[in-house]
C-alpha cells in the first residue's frame, strides 16, 4: 500500500453514507482546579471546584465523531437518549459535528448513558483523571425501543455502504445492542452482502453472526476459547476459532503489536504506528473502528483497512485527556511518515 493507493480510499469518503447503531454515551470531563479547593461547611469534607465542563460523544457516539472528522459525507445515528439534560448536550455535540441525530429516539423510560471524567489540571497543564462515575440502564431495554431500532434498520436505503454495531453497555439486553437487534443485523449482513458489517462489542463478541467484528486479545480469548489443544492466551487461534464462529472475518487489536487480520484460514499481521511521548489509550479502539469501516466501505481491502485503522488509532492516543480524532490531513501525514511499514500490505485482500 503506498500514498496514491491511500488517497484513492480517502476520495471516497465524502459520497459514503454510513450508520452507527447501539449504545450512545456522553462523555462529561469536569476539570478540576487543585488551587481552589474548599471546605464544605455543612460535612466539613473536601469541595472540589468544577473550573471547566466538557461534554463529548462517547461510546458509539465518538465512533460518530471520528467518522465524521474522517470526511465520512453521511452519519446516521441510531439508538437512544433520555427525556434529560444529558441527552440534550449528548444530541447537541453530536450535532454540531455533523451527524444526523433523528434516529436517535427520546426516551422518557431511560437514562442517557454518561461517563462523568473529574479531571484535575496539574502544573504545567496535564490532566490526571479520577475515579470515573458512570450512568447506565440497569433493566432491560423494553421491546417497543427494540422493535423501533430493528425496524429502523430494516428500513435503510440503498446508499447506506457500511453499518456499526457499538455494544458498549456491558449488562446483557440493557443497551441498544440487544439479541433481537442483533439478530436482525445478522439477517441484513446475510441478506445485503453489499454493505459492510460491523460490530465493537466488550462483552459479547462472540454472539453476531455475520458481521466483521474487533476484539482485543482479552475479549476474543473469553468469547471464543479454542479448546484444549490450544493455549488460553493464545489470541490468534482463538480469533481463528471465532471467525469460523461467526463466519465473518475478525480484526484482533493487539496494542503496539497492531492487528491481526483473520479471514477464513488466513492471517495477516499489520504493524503498528510507533508514536513517542504520553499516550492516552481512550477511545482508541473507536478511532480504529472508525478508521477501517471508512475505509471497507471507500474500497479497501481488509488488510488496507487495518492499515488505516492503525494509522487513525495512532492520532488519537496523541490526545491526552479527550477522546480524540483524527482528520484525513492527519491521516495523510501520518501514513506518510511510516509508509516503509504498508509496502508490502495486499491490495485486494
């Protein structure tokens, strides 16, 4: 793979449409300054002073804005929000990136799903976060939000080039990712080959059928354990197993050993970008998915997309304290810096 073969999946992007399914956080950093810190007179404990208020998308909703920063022309949302102010602020940011929010359904029955980041600023700038708190549904999500989000996929038109199943909510049938949901993607990967298919899934990898999926080593060793010939730790056969699984290929992520690209018998390692200095591994694993789904759907072939998967990933960890992104410029440039890694990367496979 060289530049002109990049710029060639690059040029694609901004006549793609692609949908993003599942589970939309809002990702809150509330940034702390140490300097101003009071005594509650009421129970005499610490009061932290709030100097800064940032809300971003989270879970699917940074895969939105990473495929939007990439140039993707159309990003189309699909899930839930609560009747409240996080989903009016979850909603509003994605918005203001660009991406189509109206299959987004307002739900009075459930919370928005947040992350709330306390970040204080050290000397210098840095920003050392603390114990995350999390607002999540914690009863299962009702058939009639289900039926709604089945029915909204099985409604897609036919300039639709790519969907992403985002299953981040880790407790089973509470998030947007339910088994109906899922099922009714395995029925439409089977039924439209032409589009891309794709699921990100923490807890349950293991459990589509049809769709390309992208676990890291912990979680393709826990949904498909290769049995007794094979060590447990060995992730490449237990991707192995999984693709056969699922009967989809399977993208494993391996940290600063990259991917492996697993497609039937056949494996693929693609390298990773060194990067030098301070990283900050969050929402990494979205800028990836981001990153290969834009290209799948720009033409790549899968080892191409794991290269800018790669790439893109390699962008955002340089942003500390956020959940970055990375623009095609970047994309360029980054590529450009490291392409003695992509020579040998097949074209069409």
């Amino acid at each position: 793979m060289n530049a002109a073969r990049l710029e060639e999946i690059l040029v694609a992007f901004s006549s793609t449409r692609i949908v993003v399914v599942g589970d939309f956080f809002l990702d809150q950093y509330l940034e702390i300054d140490p300097t101003l810190e009071e005594t509650s007179l009421e129970t005499g404990l610490p009061a932290r002073q709030v100097v800064s208020v940032r809300c971003q998308p989270g879970g699917a909703g940074n895969v939105a804005a990473n495929l939007t920063a990439l140039g993707i022309g159309e990003v189309i949302c699909l899930g839930f929000v609560g009747d409240d102010g996080e989903g009016y602020e979850l909603t509003r940011a994605l918005r203001r990136l660009g991406a189509n929010t109206e299959g987004l359904l307002l739900r009075p029955d459930r919370f928005t799903l947040t992350y709330r980041k306390p970040v204080v600023r050290q000397p210098g700038g840095r920003l050392v976060e603390l114990e995350r708190l999390d607002t999540k549904n914690r009863e299962p999500t009702s058939p009639e939000v289900e039926e709604l989000l089945a029915a909204r996929l099985r409604e897609l038109g036919p300039g639709v080039r790519a969907v992403i199943a985002e299953d981040q909510v880790q407790e089973a049938e509470c998030g947007g990712i339910t088994r109906r949901v899922r099922e009714t993607l395995s029925d439409l990967a089977s039924a439209r080959p032409e589009v891309t298919w794709f699921a990100d899934s923490r807890a349950r990898v293991g459990e589509f059928r049809g769709l390309i999926v992208k676990p890291n080593e912990r979680e393709v060793c826990a949904a498909a354990p290769p049995g007794d010939s094979v060590h447990e730790d060995d992730a490449l056969a237990c991707a192995q197993v999984l693709a056969a699984r699922i009967g989809a290929p399977v993208y494993l992520t391996m940290g600063r050993e990259g991917m492996a690209v697993v497609a039937g018998e056949r494996a693929a390692s693609v390298p990773a970008v060194a990067v030098a200095g301070q990283i900050d591994i969050v929402g990494a694993g979205d800028s990836a998915t981001a990153g290969i789904v834009s290209a799948l759907a720009g033409g790549a072939g899968l080892q191409e997309a794991a290269v800018v998967g790669n790439v893109v990933a390699s962008i955002t960890v340089q942003q500390l304290g956020t959940t970055g992104t990375a623009s095609q410029e970047q994309v360029r440039a980054r590529f450009a810096e490291s392409e003695k890694l992509w020579e040998s990367t097949a074209r069409g496979s």
